[in-house]
C-alpha cells in the first residue's frame, strides 16, 4: 500500500532557478509515473502551474479547478473568459502565497497524495517575500524542502542559447554554436540573483534577516552532480535519496520505472560543450569585465536588498555569497 502520514500530507518545495534542471528534477520525484500516488508535483505553482500540463494535463486541469474554487477566482466570470479567470487565478496565489501553499496541502489531501511539491525560483521568493497581511511565502507551512543550484553563468549562458536558438532544446543540430553574451545585461541580472539566492537560503535553513528561524530540514542539490549521472535511471535514484532525507515517513524506493521512459522522452542535454569558455565567443570580456570588484559590488547590493536594513546579516550574506561556487566565473 501507499505510505501515509499522520496529519495529512507533508510539503516539500523544491527551490531552484530557472535552467538548472528543476522540470526534470520535479518529474523524477513521481515515482510511478504521472499518475504516481506517492507524490503531487504541482511544478511552477506560482506561474500559473507551467510545464504542469506536459506532465500531466488531467491533474493540470484538476489542480486549476480546485484552486479556482478555493480562491472564488473567476466566480463573476462565465465559462468562455479563460484568459481573464486564469490572470485573476495567477493574481491571487501571488497576492497570498502562503494561503496558496494551504490550498496545495488541501489538494493533496483530497487526492490521496501524502507529498505535495512544487517550485519556488529566487526571483519569485523576492516577489513572495513580505505581505502586508501576513500572507507571504515565509508564513507559508512546510514540511521540508530540497534546494537545486546551478552555477549562475551557465544558467545564464543556457538560457540565452536557448532564446537564441543555439541550444539542443530548441535545434539538435546547433548545440556546439557558440554566441556572445550580453555582458552588462548578464551582469545587471547578477545583483539580483544575489538577492533571490539569499531568499531562497532564509527559506532553506532559516538564515534570514533579524534573525535565524527555525526551519524543517533542508537538502541543498548540486546540479553538475545531477546531471553527471550516466542515466535517468541514475537521476531518479539520487532524486529519491535526497528526498528520503527530507520526507523519510512517506518514501521508498518503489514503482520509479513508470517514469522513466517519460522523463527520459524529455531529457534533452541542451549544452553539450562541457565548458563555458567554449560556450560563448566573448569569454575573454565576461572574465575582464567579471573581475573581484565586480563580484563584490555584486555580493554588497544583493546582500542589502534582502537584509531589510539588518546590517549583520547583510555582512554576512555577503561574505557567504563571495565564497558560494555557483558565483564562480567558470573556465
């Protein structure tokens, strides 16, 4: 039978960032495949549920309805104005994310699921942070949670590749095409991931402004370890490993290969080039441009835009984010 636990099911948020492999990561925690009665991946929650539907547009369909019912979005609305109830939806699980989280619990519960998950990205966790009423992400009720990290340049650097049509996701044929990367763009778009980091690590282990807060355990992911792993096969178990440390009530090693051949169908390897120096045509000016200084005003204004006027805490997330590898400028 299906493992249960008592008091109804646990939450565990998988934190990450885009292009760090969240999607696939999140469909290996189904074990039995899309229809699994172990866990319930809601994916990007807070983006109106996507990729949810390449998973499993029944339960995509499930989860909405629910919501909408829960939240009285669209209650006003006859059934043709999709596009109006689906902004109203997306506006209220941002304006009350921690009631959002709730509301996943409640679907869990009534599917049977005893793990709920979904994603929570750094930019997000910024967004979600504070609400005036008490409703924000760091109210929200948890059980857990797994952090996946990618380093920041490659995450950078895959998304571009990708946009600009040089990656195997979007053309198999182009996936040793090097392009030139925006530089101050890539750069600008560094203070913020700072910050975003910096959330997702309060979330994480209770390090936060004003204070060190109690959390439920945290398991942090490294991507390149992931998605070293030979096989999906491989992936599913460190998957379901790194979970059991976080959820050990409810998880076995059980019913994985009904996954399988639909992860594996979507698993694209989107960077074959196994370094960033040859990933990209400007290297050389990313490096010059990447220096200490810059590095360091980087750590400074995202450290200060989290702590909220703390100004030990701000010290230190600095020093933290001067010494963390995913901020390396890799060869």
């Amino acid at each position: 039978g299906v493992a249960t636990c008592a008091g109804g099911p646990r939450v565990i948020p998988l934190l990450s960032d885009a292009r760090s492999g969240s999607s696939v990561f999140m469909s290996l925690m189904s074990p039995g495949g899309k229809d699994s009665p172990h866990v319930l991946p809601l994916f990007e929650l807070f983006n109106y549920f996507s990729h949810l539907n390449i998973h499993s547009a029944h339960l995509a369909a499930r989860a909405v309805s629910f919501f909408i019912e829960q939240l009285g979005a669209g209650s006003n609305r006859s059934g043709h104005e999709h596009k109006g109830v689906t902004a109203e939806l997306q506006r209220l699980l941002r304006q009350k994310p921690a009631r959002a989280v709730g509301i996943a619990e409640q679907l869990g519960r009534a599917l049977g699921r005893p793990t709920v998950t979904f994603k929570i990205f750094g930019h997000q966790c910024l967004d979600l942070w504070k609400r005036a009423d008490n409703t924000g992400i760091s109210r929200a009720r948890t059980d857990g949670s797994l952090w996946l990290r990618r380093n920041f340049f490659h995450r950078r650097v895959s998304a571009a590749k990708i946009s600009g049509g040089c990656s195997g996701f979007v053309n198999a044929d182009s996936t040793d095409c090097k392009l030139n990367l925006s530089i101050p763009h890539t750069l600008d778009q560094l203070d913020r991931d700072v910050a975003g980091a910096a959330c997702l690590r309060c979330l994480a282990h209770g390090i936060c402004p004003h204070g060190t807060r109690r959390r439920p355990p945290a398991v942090d992911i490294g991507y390149d370890e992931f998605n070293a792993l030979p096989s999906v096969e491989a992936k599913a178990d460190l998957v379901v490993e790194r979970l059991a440390r976080v959820d050990s009530c409810c998880w076995a090693r059980r019913g994985v290969s009904g996954v399988l051949a639909n992860a594996a169908t979507r698993y694209h390897v989107q960077d074959r080039s196994p370094t960033l120096r040859e990933k990209i045509g400007n290297y050389a000016e990313l490096q010059a441009a990447y220096d200490a200084a810059r590095r360091e005003r980087a750590c400074g204004q995202g450290a200060a835009f989290f702590a909220g006027g703390d100004a030990a805490y701000e010290q230190s997330t600095r020093e933290w984010c001067m010494r963390e590898s995913v901020y390396d400028l890799p060869e």
